[in-house]
C-alpha cells in the first residue's frame, strides 16, 4: 500500500499544509495510508485530520517512519545534515546552485532517498502542475507597498505577521497608502505570480505596467524598470534569465525606491535581481541597499504563508489529483520531477 506521511512543518512562521482533510478522505478511499504529524502552528487543526481517518504521529517523528512511507511537506527540513533514506516531496531549493540546496542534495546521496521537488511537478507541456504563486504575488506585493508606505513616512518598515484573509491584507495596505499611488512595474505579469502581484496593486488603486516575454526578449538593459516606483520580479530564474537590475542601481538617476523580488532566488547564479544577497524576514521584512534616495529590496521566501488558509486550500485544491496517482510515482508527473532529481544528484560529490 502505498503511505503517504504528512510532516509538521519545522520553519518559524509557516502554518500551511499540501493537503486538506478532505483530500486525507480521498487519499484514503483510494486506498493510500494516510499518516499526518500533529503541528500546533498548522493552520488546520490536528483534531480535523483524525476525523478524517488520519493516523495521527507525533511531530518530527517522519524521521523513523517506514522506509517505504512518502514523506510530504512544503518548506525545508532542518538543515542538519542527517542522510536522507525516504522519498520526499518539498520545496527543495536545490537544482540552481543555491549552498543550502548543495547541502540537501549531498543528504540525498548519502541516505540513498529521493526528491519530488514540487517546483519541478510539471505536465507533459513543462507547465507547472501546482503552486502558490498567486498568493506569493499577492502577499509580495501588499507587503512592498508597505514598505514604501514607511518610506514616506520616514520609518522603517514594520514586521509583518499572518492576515486572516486578503480582504483584511489589500484593505491594511489602502490604509497604510493613505491615497499615495505610485506607479508599479510587474515582470512575469502573465504567470500565476505576476497576475497575483498585479491583482493587488489594481485592487488599491495603482496603475500598473505589466511585462512578460514578449518585452524582455531582447535581452536588456531594461532602464524602465528604474524609471517605477515600484518593480515586482516574478521571473522563475532559469539560466538565460536576463538582469532586470544591475548592480550599479544605486549610482544610477531612478525613481526606483522597493523592489519586490517574489520570485525570491538571492543565491542563485540566475537570480536578475543584482542589489542583494539575501533573504528577509517576518522581523524585517526589507534590506536597505541604497540610501540616497532610499531602496529597499523586499525578499520573504514564504510570502504565501502570510494567509496560510487561502493559500493552503487553493496549493492543496490544484494538488489532490496528483497526490492520488503516487501509487505510480515513477510515472507522470512524479517520474519528471525524479529525473530533475536524477540529473542533480549525480553532480554531487559522495
């Protein structure tokens, strides 16, 4: 029998899960054993998994589940480099040269498991089959506006924590704008995260300019982006993505004042984004990278888990269907995503 175990996410601030009761009730008709970990912070509680026919573990204990168990989550493991023997299926961050992805990878090699990284899910057509882009967009751009926001005000920007929905988000960042309307530049508009980013600046009532292929096929240099107040880069860097802001930015004449980089890939070799080299957080959501006059860079990694319930049904809602095809895991979606992995994991050094 195929056993699908859902762990407890161990990242601060992260309350989603990939699977909702309902679908542990599909799961289990189909006849795939269902074990989820008990999480205090998930966004569902543990008590509607069990009444859905769960069996329920304690947190973190995937690590001593069967070796045939499929261990499912959304966000990094603890990076303590422990050899990996299961079959896992995360946001890996592993196949673009990223350190901490090296890292995982060489866990892989030395646990002798796999990895079904869910960025890497994809149709026959190379599109993705499930993602929170939408509301990364969304988020990363509610959150960039409030950065600019204190700009104006001359403070810094606040922390943020989880908004209930995104009414009660686009409604924070129209009070927080206090009838300003800068102009905003969206990269990759024609994606799940650009249409997210673009869906919340229209809705508080700022004109757009939305950019996709078409507009960045020459190549660069791309000196409209400087000439917006705001730049949202929802661009999957792959290799041949081009710069869309240099390093020399800050000697540069601009009106350029946050950059939302929602695609979020500092440490990559393809990252398009050249003014930073790291992520921010809930605490501080921004990095200052230019003073005169002011950038700042907004770079949170799990911009989606700000409204963990919205973005968790609608991940779980797009994934059901392929969650219930893993009694064929070496095929279909799950065998493209292997043979990413396949072709990575022999680059590590044993």
């Amino acid at each position: 029998m195929t056993h699908l175990w859902v762990r407890a996410e161990s990242r601060e601030n992260e309350e989603r899960v990939g699977v909702l009761p309902e679908g542990v009730e599909a799961l289990l008709a189909d006849g795939i054993e269902v074990t989820v970990e008990d999480s205090p912070t998930r966004v569902i509680p543990t008590a509607e998994y069990e009444k859905a026919g769960a069996t329920i573990a304690p947190e973190g204990s995937w690590i001593n589940a069967p070796d045939d168990a499929i261990i499912f989550g959304l966000k990094e493991l603890p990076d303590n480099g422990i050899a990996l023997r299961h079959r896992h299926i995360m946001f890996g961050h592993a196949y673009k040269g990223q350190p901490a992805g090296q890292r995982l990878l060489a866990r892989f090699k030395a646990g002798g498991g796999v990895l079904y990284d869910l960025e890497y899910l994809e149709n026959v057509d190379g599109r993705r089959v499930a993602a929170f882009g939408y509301w990364a967009g969304y988020a990363g751009a509610a959150v960039s506006i409030l950065a600019y926001a204190a700009q104006l005000a001359g403070a810094p920007c606040p922390s943020v924590c989880t908004w209930p929905s995104s009414e009660a988000m686009r409604d924070d960042v129209k009070t927080a704008l206090a009838g300003a309307t800068p102009n905003a530049m969206v990269i990759g508009a024609l994606g799940r995260v650009g249409t997210g980013a673009s869906d919340l600046c229209e809705e508080v009532g700022l004109p757009v300019t939305k950019w996709d292929m078409a507009e960045t096929a020459h190549g660069g240099p791309f000196p409209e982006v400087l000439d917006h107040t705001l730049f949202f880069n929802c661009i999957l860097a792959r290799p041949g993505t081009p710069v869309f802001v240099p390093s020399d930015t800050c000697d540069r004449s601009r009106n350029l004042r946050v950059i939302g980089d929602i695609a979020c890939d500092p440490d990559s070799d393809f990252s398009p984004i050249k003014v930073y080299d790291r992520v921010t957080s809930w605490d501080a959501p921004v990095l200052r990278v230019c003073d005169t006059p002011p950038l700042d860079v907004m770079a949170i990694d799990n911009l989606p888990s700000l409204m963990p319930r919205e973005s968790s049904e609608d991940f779980a809602g797009q994934l059901l269907a392929h969650l219930k095809t893993l009694a064929e895991i070496d095929q279909g979606v799950w065998g493209r995503a292997k043979a990413y992995f396949d072709t990575h994991i022999q680059k590590v050094k044993a």
